[in-house]
C-alpha cells in the first residue's frame, strides 16, 4: 500500500459501528450512543454510520473520566453533529449540557456560538463547503426552535427592543440567538431577522409598544455604509437609542458611532440592561 493510500484511508471513515465495537470491546448500542451524542465523530453513509479508525483509535486511548460529562467540550460535538446534518444527534449534546448543568444562555454562548465560529473558520479555511455550511444553519436553526421557549418569562416585559441585521447581510441566527438571550432578560423583543432594509426597521419600531432601543446587527464586511443609514434614519424618524455589534461592523461605523458598537453578546445585553434602566427611571419621573 502506498503512502498516499494509507493516508486516504486514515482519514475516511470506513468502520461501521459493530468493528467499532468490537474494537473498543464495548456493546453495538454504546458506540451508537458515541456517536449519536457527539463523543465519537461518525458520518452517515448507506443508511448507518461509519467512524474513521484514527478517531476511533484516539476516542480509545482517551482516559475514561474525560469520556464522562463533566469539563466535555461540548461545542467540539456540537460542531460535529452539525456538519453531518444530524439533527437528532445535535440536540442530544444539547440536552446532555444541560443535563451536566449549562444554563440556555450558556448553551448559545459557549456551546453553540463556539460551534458556529468554528465550522466559519473551516470554511475560510477551504475544510468545509458553503453547502455544509448552509446545511449547519438548518439544523441550528431547528435547535434554536426548541431552545426559544426556555428564554420565555411570564408577565409585564420591560418594554420592546427591534432587532434585524442590516440591508445586504443574509446572516439570520446571530439576531435569533440575540433575540432569545434579551427575552430571558424580560424584554419583549421583535426579530426582523436577516436582510431587514432600513423601512422595516422604522415599522417596526415605530409601531413597538414602550419601546426601549433598536439593535442593528451585521454579520458580513462592507455593510457600514448601510449600517450607519440605517441608524442615522432611526435617529433621525424615532429619536431612540441604538445599539450595533456583530463580526461585520468595520472601523467606519464604529468610528461613527463609537458610544453604541457593542463587541459581544455579554456587552450587548449589558447595553440594552443600560439603556431600559434608564428609560424605565425616566418614565418613573414623568408618571
Ligand atoms: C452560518 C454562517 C453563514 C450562513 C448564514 C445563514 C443564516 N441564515 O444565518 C451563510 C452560508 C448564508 C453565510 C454566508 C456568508 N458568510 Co457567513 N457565516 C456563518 C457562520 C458560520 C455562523 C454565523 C452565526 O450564526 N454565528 C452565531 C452567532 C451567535 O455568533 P456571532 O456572530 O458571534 O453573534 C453574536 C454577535 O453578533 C453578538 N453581538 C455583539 N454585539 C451585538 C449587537 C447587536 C445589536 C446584536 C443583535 C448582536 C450583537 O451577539 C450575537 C448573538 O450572540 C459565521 C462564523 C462565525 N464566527 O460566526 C460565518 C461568517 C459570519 N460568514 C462569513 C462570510 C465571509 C460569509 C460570506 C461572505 C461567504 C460565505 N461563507 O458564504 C457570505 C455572506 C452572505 C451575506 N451577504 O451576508 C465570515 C464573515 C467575516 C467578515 N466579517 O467579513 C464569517 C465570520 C466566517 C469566517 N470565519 O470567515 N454565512
């Protein structure tokens, strides 16, 4: 066998989980479990799931207490299942970090998020395609789905923040994910989601009840002009506070609006805390 060869093989997955099995010496059923909860990267093939031998040969040689739930990286699963599709599996890391004790905001922050970071390095690094990309998001999209409802509080909000990221960035889960953590921080929040020109923005606003500020978010490089539009406008029509963060704001709109440019989720929330404690004292004043 070629060097060439021996290395082709190496990195496909060739084994179905009963060799897997059979090589950790461990029932058919558990290696499933492996894969179908992120521990053991697999991929599907043929209508079952194959695991490549050098994943399987370092799953094996991992000491027993890191294969437990404790101090798992679970974004590392979660990463996995999403590029093999795997709705099912993904949710199942999910679930199993909140069983280890991760809050919902912590699912998205530091498992999801960090998922999501890494498959859009393996992208700019060549690793992956935009179709696997495309296909993560649909599977993100759908664990969004049964996570929105945990962020959910009974009662009187503390008012309407509008959320949508900017005319020509097509990224949609940066202001869902957004949208849920402010929820859980008892605001009602209206989600324009992706693409949002400048005139849905003043709808929606506009119209909000007790509306507390407007977060505009981007996602892809060269959208300040249409950013810095699109605040100047709300400004301009709504006179209400803006918050904008996101990996695609450049140097011109933070320059334009230095007070307002927000550098993470954590900052985000902490702004929106700011600006609400400020509108509901000043309310207060007036009542
Ligand atoms: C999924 C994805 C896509 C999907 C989006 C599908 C969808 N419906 O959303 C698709 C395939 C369409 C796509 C397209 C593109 N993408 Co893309 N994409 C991603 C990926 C992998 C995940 C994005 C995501 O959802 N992140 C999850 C959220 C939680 O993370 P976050 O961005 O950190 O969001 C938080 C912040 O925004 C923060 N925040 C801070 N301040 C504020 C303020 C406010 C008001 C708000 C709301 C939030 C906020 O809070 C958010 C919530 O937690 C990222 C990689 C990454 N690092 O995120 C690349 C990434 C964003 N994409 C990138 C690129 C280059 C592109 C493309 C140009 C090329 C391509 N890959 O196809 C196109 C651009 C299309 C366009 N015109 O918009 C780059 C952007 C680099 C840059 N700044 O220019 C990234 C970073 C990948 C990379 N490493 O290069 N992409």
């Amino acid at each position: 066998m070629t060097d060439e060869s021996q290395s082709t093989q190496s990195v496909t997955p060739t084994l179905t989980l009963t060799e897997a099995a059979d090589q950790l010496g461990v029932h058919y059923m558990t290696v499933y479990r492996y894969v179908r909860t992120g521990r053991l990267p697999a991929v599907k093939a043929g209508g079952g799931w194959l695991v490549n031998k050098v994943a399987l040969d370092e799953f094996a040689s991992t000491p027993t207490k890191t294969k437990s739930h404790k101090n798992v990286d679970w974004h590392v699963r979660l990463c996995d299942r999403l590029l093999a599709g795997d709705e099912a599996g993904a949710w199942n890391v999910i679930e199993a970090s909140m069983v280890s004790g991760l809050e919902p905001s912590a699912v998205y922050l530091e498992v999801l998020a960090p998922a999501l970071a890494s498959i859009g390095s393996a992208w700019a690094a060549g690793e992956v395609s935009i179709a696997d990309e495309h296909r993560a998001t649909a599977v993100t999209n759908r664990l969004i789905g049964r996570l929105g409802p945990r962020f959910h509080r009974p009662g009187q909000t503390r008012g309407t923040i509008v959320l949508g990221a900017v005319s020509g960035d097509l990224h949609a889960v940066p202001t869902a994910i957004a949208s849920d953590l402010l929820r859980g921080s008892g605001f009602t929040v209206f989600d324009l989601g992706a693409n949002s020109p400048i005139e849905s923005f003043l709808d929606a606003a506009g119209s909000a009840d007790r509306l507390i500020a407007v977060g505009i978010t981007s996602s892809t490089a060269e959208t300040d002009d249409q950013i810095i539009a699109t605040v100047n406008a709300i400004k301009e029509k709504l006179g209400c506070p803006v918050v904008i963060g996101g990996h695609g704001i450049g140097s011109k709109a933070r320059a334009a609006h230095p007070e307002a440019t927000t550098a993470s989720a954590t900052e985000m929330l902490l702004a929106f805390d700011q600006i609400a404690e400020l509108a509901i004292s000043a309310r207060a004043k007036t009542a």
